[in-house]
C-alpha cells in the first residue's frame, strides 16, 4: 500500500475516496494525528498530515518517529512525503515541483533515530542514496502520465525551523551544494531507511529562498498560498498515476 505523507498544502486529499479513519498508538508517542484510509483510482492509500489536519504541529515540533512508526505498523510499502520548499537554484522557481535525490541536514534537538536507549545495539544504515531511486522513478514516470513538469534530481537542505533562513544562510547552503531548502525532509527520510521503508519526496517549491528572485528583500509570506494550493492540485495529479504503478 502506498503511504502519502502531506506537508503544508495537504492536510488532505480531495481525490481519496476515504474509507475510515484509525488512530494509531506507537512505542513513540501519539503521530500527528489519525491515519486516513482510502482509495485512489481503485488503490488502497494511507495518508497522514505531517503538521496534523489543523496544521498545528510546527516542523521541529513533529512526532516523524511516531508517523513513520505508523506507516511501518499499517504495513506501508511505499512513502512518498510532500514537502514545501523555498528555491534556491535559479530555475526552482516558485510552483516547481520537484523530486530530490539527495539530502543534507542541519536539524539538531529532534528524536532523528530508533536505535537508541541503552537496551539498544549499536546500528548503522546506508545513506549514501536516502532516497529510494525506485519510487522517484515512479514519480517521474506518472508526471510525464499525467502530463505535469516534475524536475529530476537536487539536494535537499533541511534546516531546524521554524524561522525562515537568512540570506547569508542562503548563501552558505548554495556553498554547500544544496538547491532547495526546507523544514522536515529530516528525519523522516532517515526514519524511513531504518524501518526498511521505500521513501522518496515530493518537494514544492513555494517561494525563492531568502535573498533570491523575489526574496531578495524579504519572503512575502502572503503570497505563499498562491503558489502552494495551484501546485498542490499538480501533486494530486501526479499521485493518482503513481498508485497505478507497481508497488501496492
């Protein structure tokens, strides 16, 4: 079954056909709230709001250990997670959708791992590629299908929230190789990696990153909303022809 993590923008999807609601206890605490269950072109989905479904729950504030913990519970084949962007590369202009393939993090102070606890061993998992090629193929393949623009590749900078950054953090992310910054790529893409869960992103670029394009003198968070929800309905599309894809 594939799993559907909505970020800001997508506290639901107008396209599932929900069948029931569940709420799921975990080892880690309470998830961001009940998990939907529907279906989507004839495929069984799960869905859950990252910020919860009254967009409440600030980035370095939500449980990831809890929703990924749920999603693996529930029998999760496949996650993809959505996630909202400021662009820093100069063709990720507001409303790009993209799916990266590469990820750095600048988080600290969140619960970013399930092997810890003194009763734990000590264990390690490969991140060279923290996304599953497989699926970002998938996504790729079902915008073409579904006849929507989804860049290919960029390395994803997440930073702890929930301010937005600096200029001269822009600058030093664009030093670092990064492309687009955002708030909760991590630690779900690592989470997912140690719960053996396929997991690939998503990722709308709502706005240029300070000190960009329009940003240059401030991010007019006003506007972010009319880039997202045009852009959301886009994420949609490309959804409905990925669950027709191997996989559930």
């Amino acid at each position: 079954m594939l799993a559907i993590i909505g970020g800001t923008g997508l506290t639901q999807l107008a396209n599932l056909k929900i069948t029931h609601r569940q709420v799921i206890r975990t080892p880690y605490g309470e998830p961001s709230g009940p998990m939907t269950f529907g279906i989507i072109n004839g495929h069984e989905v799960m869905f859950i709001a990252r910020h919860g479904y009254g967009h409440n729950i600030p980035p370095h504030e939500v449980n990831y250990r809890a929703n990924l913990w749920a999603l693996f519970e529930q029998k999760a084949k496949r996650v993809i997670a959505v996630t909202s962007v400021g662009g820093i590369r100069a063709d990720l202009v507001p409303g790009t959708l993209v799916t990266p393939d590469q990820i750095i993090d600048y988080t600290y102070g969140r619960n970013f791992t399930y092997f810890d606890g003194k009763d734990s061993m000590v264990s390690h998992i490969d991140f060279t590629k923290p996304y599953s090629e497989k699926i970002r193929q998938q996504i790729l393949i079902a915008a073409k299908l579904a006849g929507e623009e989804c860049v290919d590749g960029g390395v994803h900078a997440v930073m702890q929230g929930p301010r937005l950054e600096t200029a001269a953090e822009v600058n030093r992310l664009e030093r670092d190789g990064a492309d687009m910054v955002g708030m909760t790529g991590m630690p779900e893409a690592a989470l997912a990696r140690e719960l053996g869960l396929p997991f690939a992103t998503i990722a709308v670029v709502a706005n240029h990153a300070a000190g960009r394009g329009n940003s240059s003198d401030g991010i007019e968070l006003e506007n972010v909303g009319a880039v997202i929800n045009p852009a959301m309905e886009r994420v949609r599309n490309i959804l409905e022809r990925v669950v027709e894809q191997d996989g559930d």
